[in-house]
C-alpha cells in the first residue's frame, strides 16, 4: 500500500484536481463497463 500511496494517488490527485478523471465501476456487467468507456472515449 506504500507504494500506492506514493506514486498512484498522486497521480489521481493530479488528473482529479484538473476535472480530468474520470471514475467507471468495473464491478458492473462487462457491456455496461464498455459502454462506459466508449462514452468517455467519445466525449
């Protein structure tokens, strides 16, 4: 979790201070999830 910590939430903090970050639950159906992310690629 360290590692994490240091590098990755950094980044987030980044992207999501600049409204840039977009947050999709993967935990749905696949083809929810897809679709999702089509939308954001699209966008």
């Amino acid at each position: 979790m360290n590692e994490y910590r240091e590098k990755t939430l950094p980044v987030t903090d980044f992207y999501h201070t600049r409204g840039i970050l977009a947050c999709i639950d993967a935990g749905r159906e696949a083809g929810l999830v897809f679709n999702d992310l089509s939308q954001l690629i699209t966008e």
